[in-house]
C-alpha cells in the first residue's frame, strides 16, 4: 500500500468504503489467494515458533496437560496413606511436630489429629497405594508416578497458584504456561498454543482463581494463556456478523495487519507484533474453534470413559476430553482447573464429591492418550496448590504447606512408582523432598529446556522460571 497515517484529516479519509476498496487490491487478496490455495491442497497449518530453536537436552514432551484440583487437596486422604494418623484420631497433636511452623487459620488453636475417613489399598502390578475415594485412578497405578514429597511456600490460595504457575508470588510474573510457548511455540497457529478451562463442584471449598495464573506477566503478552468457556460455545462471537463473508473478514485482517505494520515501522512497541498476530489467529480460530467444540465424532464410547453426560455442559470431564482434542491439534500447554478442594469443613461430605467430579476423567484421559499413541510425548500432571494439615479444623482441614502429593503420566516418566515420603503424621516431607522449583526444572527439562539457560531480561537481571535458587531436575523419577 502507497499511503501511511500521520494526522487526524488523513485518517478520516480511510473511510469504510475506501477502506475495504484499498484491501481488496492490496495485498489483502494476495494473502486471501494463498489461503485458499493451503486450504485446496489440504496444507496444515504450520505451528508457532519459540525463541529457542534447538532444543538444549532431548525432548520428552511436545504437549503438558495440567490438571489443577485448585483448593489444595488432601494429601492423607488421596495418596499418601498415615496409619498412625489414624490410630492418635482426636488425640493432641504432637508440639514436636508444629512448634514455631506457619500455619493458616489454625494458628494458635488447639491442634488435634485427624486421622484420614477413607481407606487405602494397593493397585496394579506395582502396588500403588490409591485412597478408596479415587477407583478410577487405582485403574491406572502402573501408568502413574505419584510424588509424596511436595511443598511450597505459599500458604494461602491465590498467592499459592501464582507460586504454582510462576514460581513466585509477584504480580506481573510469567506463568509456566506462558515460559514454555515463549520458549518452544507451539504445533498449531490455528489455536492459542496455551488453552485454560475452567470448572466448579457441586459440592463446598470452591475458590476464585485470578486470571493472573495463566497470565504473561513481562513476556510479549502474545504468550499468555487462552480461558475458553467450558459451557456453551467455546469462544463467543466465533462467527461473522450478517452480511460479512469470510473472504471480505479476511482482506479486512490484512489490511489491520498491514497498517499495524506500518505503525510498528515507526513506533518501537512489541505488543504491535502481538496485536498483529492476534488478529490473525483470531481470524483463523473462525474455523478452528467450532471444529474443535464439534465432538459429534466422538464414539460413545469415548464419552462413556471420560463420563462425559453432554459435551459443553461446563464439567471437568467434558474439559478434559477437549484437553484431548487441543492436544491433538498442537496445543502446547493446557490447564483445566476444577474448584472444589477447600475443604476446612465438611471434609467427610463434600471431597468425595470433588474426587468423583474427576477421578473418572483424568484416568480416562490417561487411558484415552495411552491408546492413541500420544501418552509418550504428552505429560498429564495432577495436583493442587498445596495441602490439607493433618491436624482437623473443625470437620475439615486447613491449608498446608509442609507436604502434599500429586501425580505424573507420560512422557519418559517412570508409571508405577511412588517417590518420596511424609513423616508418619504425614505433617512434613521428610525424604526427596521435592519443591515447585524442581518441577519446574523437570517439566522444563522434559520438554528439552535446560532451565538454567532459559532467561528474560527484565529489569536489568536474567529472570527465569525456577528463579535463583537451586533447582533439580527429578532425574529418578524419568526413564
């Protein structure tokens, strides 16, 4: 094009007329031309780039699915089985175990014990200990690493997320989602390359999650996460408006593109790219999206693993089968949070309904993946923020830092094993213990990232996802 802005009497002359006139002999057709040409010879999409070409270690995963019980489940009550929790049920806790340790709102009461309400048994060949309130996840023991030994440092909910997904409690932080599309890209540029879903129980302990969990924090704000709707339609106003067809939508995103262009020429501002980019891929989700919200080609079968009574209807399990279906169109990161785990009180009532909202969809997920071929470069991750005390608050738990559980399946993670172990009150992780560091640095490193060598410069200093202080990969627990 042969014109440029510069003052407000010329932009007043790019009339609609004009406007759409300009872009139909510009290069608005020219780009119309190759689509229609991709889409005649059956051409895929080609993905999205990340700043790191060459990946720094062999990669294990090209996709992560993070499952977050956000709540904090409890850890005595899931995967970590405390016998003699149990049996000292009501009597005082031991002053040995909590003296001068942080806790919630049971500071400075009295602390009883409160021995776990279910039962555990051993499942699969490798004789995984899985709590009676998760039998659909007993089904895939051997396809599981289950982690005993977490902790972190946050103890209440929102800055525990942030330090979940950041690896800090700073606003204005990238999240993990945001570092692994800044830095590898993604399969697809049809799709966001980081894709959150959202759903709540039915039961109690439901909190609010920030949108600043999934957010990009100082990264071009191009890398942030995607919240989809989890009911109805996935992405509203998908469509075009009456009258407007797609070969006049596109020679209008051209021509924003190209004047977007012509800005970013004389304006030094990355979030020009951004918008250029995004509108773009705006324009393509047009047809992605409701081919990706269409799961009339699902079996019944396939909805009958997953539990999936209506597809859309804004469950987890109707989440995790579109999980699936991102993954399966390069989706590099995807994150469904299910509210529903703060269980202070009524523990007894409302974390069976928590964990029969879920159990049946992430191991149908697993087993979905498994039998797809996919399970060996995806890596499916279950767990919350942190967990539940071992000491009661009333007819419930209160939050926990000390120690808590989760589970990994995929990748070159080794199934059927259980790494590191609680004390036995299950108050503190006692051997391997492992930090929200170390899985960054593991998740990292799965995905071919040497996370010492994975910097921003921000603010003057190489900032990084596991921060600056010592992180380990979890070597053992990778094959």
């Amino acid at each position: 094009m042969d014109y440029l802005v510069h003052s407000a009497g010329a932009q007043a002359d790019i009339n609609r007329r004009s406007f759409l006139y300009r872009s139909a002999l510009g290069l608005g057709g020219i780009a119309l031309g190759d689509l229609v040409g991709q889409r005649a010879l059956g051409a895929a999409p080609a993905g999205t780039g990340g700043v790191i070409s060459k990946p720094h270690l062999p990669v294990k995963v090209k996709r992560i699915i993070h499952l977050c019980m956000a709540g904090g489940p409890s850890h005595v009550e899931s995967f970590d089985p405390k016998p003699e929790l149990k049996r000292i049920h009501g009597e005082a806790f031991p002053e040995s175990f909590t003296k001068g340790q942080q806790l919630a709102q049971l500071q400075g009461a009295t602390l009883k014990a409160r021995g776990s309400f279910v039962d555990f048994d051993r499942h699969g060949k490798s004789g995984q200990q899985i709590s009676s309130l998760f039998p659909y996840t007993a089904k895939i023991a051997d396809d599981i690493c289950i982690v005993r030994s977490m902790v972190t440092e946050q103890i209440n909910h929102d800055p525990a997320q942030a330090f979940m997904n950041s690896g800090t409690i700073l606003k204005g932080r990238p999240s993990m989602g945001s570092w692994m599309l800044y830095g590898l890209g993604a399969e697809t540029n049809s799709l966001p390359g980081f894709i959150v879903l959202t759903s709540q129980t039915k039961g109690g302990g439901a909190q609010p999650i920030s949108s600043r969990q999934w957010a990009a924090g100082f990264l071009p704000s191009k890398y942030q996460g995607v919240l989809l709707q989890s009911r109805g339609d996935a992405v509203h106003y998908v469509g075009n408006p009456e009258g407007v067809c797609q070969s006049v939508q596109r020679l209008v995103v051209d021509e924003i593109g190209q004047l977007n262009g012509l800005a970013a020429k004389e304006h030094v501002d990355p979030e020009l790219q951004t918008r250029i980019a995004q509108y773009e891929l705006a324009f393509r989700m047009q047809t992605s999206v409701p081919d990706l919200a269409d799961f009339s080609k699902e079996t019944q079968a396939t909805l009958d693993l997953y539990g999936v009574k209506q597809p859309g209807d804004g469950s987890f399990a109707s989440n995790c089968l579109m999980a699936r279906r991102l993954a399966e169109r390069g989706v590099r990161f995807i994150q469904l949070y299910h509210r529903g785990w703060d269980h202070h009180g009524d523990i007894e009532k409302n974390m069976p309904i928590s964990a029969l909202e879920t159990d049946q969809a992430c191991a149908a997920l697993v087993m979905d993946l498994k039998q797809r071929g996919m399970l060996d470069d995806t890596l499916v991750l279950w767990g919350g923020e942190f967990g539940r005390t071992p000491m009661g608050q009333g007819s419930g738990r209160d939050h926990h830092i000390n120690a808590f559980s989760i589970w990994m399946a995929g990748g070159s993670v080794k199934g059927g094993i259980t790494y590191g172990a609680t004390d036995e009150l299950g108050y503190r992780s006692v051997e391997n213990v492992v930090s929200m560091h170390d899985l960054h640095a593991t998740l990292l490193a799965l995905s071919g990232i040497d996370h010492t060598r994975f910097t921003y410069k921000f603010q003057g200093l190489d900032a990084r996802l596991t921060g600056v202080e010592k992180s380990t990969v979890l070597k053992a627990l990778l094959s």
